[in-house]
C-alpha cells in the first residue's frame, strides 16, 4: 500500500511498561493526512473459494486491529519502532471507525498468549503480530479458536497456517529468488554454505527445494558452527571438489545466507582455496542479511548476488518515518516495514467499517502493494514477496534484476 507522503508528525510517547491506549485516526492529536482509498494501492479481491471460514462484515461499524508487540523488556526499543511504523501507516490509511489496539507481549511466549487474550475480550478482528517464532506458536492457536485472522510478523514458517499468515522474509522466497537469477545467468552448479541453527538450515532446505525445482544440481552442501571463530576445516573440505570436464570451477556459485565477519572470513577462505587449487572463484550467492553497506569493503564478495526488496519504496517510508519519529534505527528497517504493511492493509480493509478480513479476501491472488513491494498471502499461511537482485559493488550495491510488477498464477 503506498499512501501519500505524510505532512505532519503524530505526537507520541515512549512505550515502557504501559501499553499505549488505542488509536484511532481521529482522535490523535496532530495526526497525519489521510490517504484516499486510491492511494492505498490495494488490488480488489477477486472472486473465488475459501480456505478458511468466513467472517460477515463487522455490524459494529467499528473495525479493531491488535497490534502485539514487545514494548516493554529487552526487546522494547523494536516494539516500540514496529508500532511507529503501524501509527504511521494508521494516519496515512485509515478512517475514523478504524482502532488499533496495541497490547504488549513482553517480548514472552506468556506475555504474547495474555496479550491474545485480551485483543478477543476487546473484541478484535484481526491481529497483527507477534514478532518472535515463540510467541506466534503461544498466541496461534488462541486466535485460530475464535476464528480471528493473524497477520504475524514471525519467519518461521512452522508457525504459520490455518489462518495464521507469517509476513517476515522467509528463507524459501529469498533462495528462490537469487537461485532463480542464477539460472537465469547459466549458473546451474550449486554449492550450498550455511550455519549449523535453525535460520541456516531453513536457508539449505529451501535451497535444496529450489534447486529441485529450477532443475539445478546440488554439488556440495556443507554447514559450520556459527559460533566458531575458524572457518577453515570446513571451507576446505567444501572447495575440495574437482571441477567437470572443461571447467575450471565445481561451482557455478556459492549460497552463502550469513552477514558479518562470518561472511567475511567464510568468503575470503573460499576464494582462497579454490585459487590454490588453480581453479575461478565461483558467483557468490547471498540472502537478505547482505543488504548490509558495510560489506562493499570485502574483494571476496565483489559482484555477490543477493535478494532485496526495492529500495524506492522502502526509502520513500524511511523519509516519512524520519520526519514523523526520528531516523529509522540501524537494522530495523525491515521490521518496521513489515508492521507498516501489516497495519495499511488491515486498515484499507477496514475502511468504511467494513471490516473483511475473510480468507478470500486476504489471499487475493493479485496480492497488495506495499512500501517493500508486491506480496501476497498464501493458503498455507506463507507470504510471497516481490524480490530485486543486487550485486555488491565497489560503490555499494547496485539493482541487476528488477523486481517483478505483479505475481504470476
């Protein structure tokens, strides 16, 4: 949903321990221009059959969205970014019958169950949120008994179906993503470098799923101790692996889905031995944790490949962020957009007090503009989402593959 820029900052406060009281569009003081239903830039549904049982539109000609957050605890400082972001996108979006109802989880599967709770007994009709995989699996089946959609901001993909959708970035999108382009550039030997926790075999088994499925080969998959400071046993052994006939490389590239130092060093490792070895480097494949402008600086990870969402979008709900709260913090911003779209669309759903949070209406097909790019709800309770590719380059990363302007059926 892409609203209009805003205009003036809606007045707030720090969330600590105390939750903030509801918010509505037309009661918070010094509130932002409402954008026209036009601008929302959400695709109507389409006609079609149900997955999950319908909800009638809300007589009350009120409509409340939960908002579950940790603002209080050590994740306080995020809950307290997602939810400017939802007051963002409720002043931009909404109308005046539509209340956001923001409940603290404190950070806690306990906290986000209680949180649950109360969003029935103050008669919600969606939920948006929880953040971490824990509180999703305590609070899911909660809603799923009063048959009240979830919009949770969660990756793990475990957590979600049955109404229960996971908006976060999910491994299986972002492999498919980048192994696509590499397909796409003749690049079907595949070699597979991840953590040994749960995000890096998230990040294999996807690969694995996709390689399957764009007809690639899987040459070499290895995993490594994230918690390691000496990566070098393991790179060797993966880049012991002699080329095809004709090649001068085992890989046509490398999906290594990690950031920081451990990138860093696994990369540089990886380059080295292989040129021992007298054989090219491979195409170095990354995932969203690359969309980091600190790792221009690497000569291992020149011209990696990786998958973002477009960054005008994005950038265009910095700026309105900034001048309504303050710069986004540093790692947030993917959060925060997640919880902007979240809100914009329940509230453009919501707008005239209509209310339709129906499956037949949240998995529309053609899916919903938002300030990270398309995406779309599936039955199964999974997002998709309409990806860039970026190569990293000595004066940042730079956009090689635009992402697609609407999903295929």
């Amino acid at each position: 949903m892409k609203p209009a820029a805003a205009a003036s900052a809606p007045q707030t406060t720090q969330t600590t321990q105390t939750p903030p009281p509801p918010v509505t569009a037309d009661t918070q003081p010094g509130r932002l221009p409402q954008a026209s239903v036009t601008e929302t830039s959400v695709t109507p549904p389409l006609q079609g059959g149900a997955t999950q049982p319908q909800r009638a539109a809300n007589p009350k000609g009120e409509v409340r969205a939960a908002l579950l957050l940790p603002l209080s605890g050590p994740q306080g400082a995020i809950g307290q970014v997602m939810f400017n972001a939802a007051q963002l996108a409720l002043f931009e979006i909404a109308d005046a019958k539509f209340s956001l109802l923001p409940l603290d989880t404190k950070g806690s599967a306990e906290g986000a169950a209680a949180a649950t709770q109360q969003a029935l007994a103050q008669g919600a009709d969606i939920i948006l949120g929880p953040v971490f995989s824990f509180e999703v699996k305590a609070a899911a089946p909660l809603a799923r008994d009063a048959a009240i959609p979830m919009l949770a901001f969660t990756t793990d993909r475990s957590a979600a179906g049955a109404g229960v959708y996971a908006l976060g970035f999910l491994p299986g999108p972002q492999v498919a993503r980048v192994l696509a382009h590499a397909k796409e550039q003749r690049r079907t030997r595949i070699g597979v470098l991840a953590r040994s926790d749960d995000y890096g075999r998230a990040m294999a088994e996807a690969a694995k799923d996709s390689i399957t499925a764009l007809g690639l080969e899987l040459v070499a998959l290895e995993y490594y101790d994230p918690a390691a400071t000496d990566f070098t046993t393991v790179v060797k052994r993966f880049s012991a692996r002699r080329p095809p006939p004709g090649s001068k490389t085992p890989f046509d590239a490398v999906l290594v889905p990690d950031d920081g130092t451990r990138l860093r060093n696994i990369a540089s490792l990886l380059t080295y031995f292989l040129s021992e070895g007298g054989m090219e480097p491979p195409k170095l494949l990354g995932s969203l944790l690359w969309d980091d402008a600190r790792l221009i600086t690497e000569p291992a990870l020149a011209g990696g490949w990786y998958p973002a969402p477009p960054a005008a979008g994005h950038g265009e709900f910095e700026q309105r962020y900034a001048k309504a709260f303050g710069p986004v913090p540093p790692r947030t911003g993917g959060l925060a957009g997640i919880a902007y779209d979240a809100a914009a669309l329940a509230a453009a759903l919501a707008r005239n007090g209509q209310g339709d949070y129906a499956s037949l209406t949240l998995q529309n097909p053609n899916g919903f503009a938002g300030v990270d790019g398309i995406f779309r709800l599936l039955a199964s309770g999974m997002s998709e989402r309409g990806l860039t590719i970026k190569e990293i380059a000595p004066t940042g990363a730079r956009e090689v593959a635009p992402a697609p302007a609407a999903f295929g059926r």
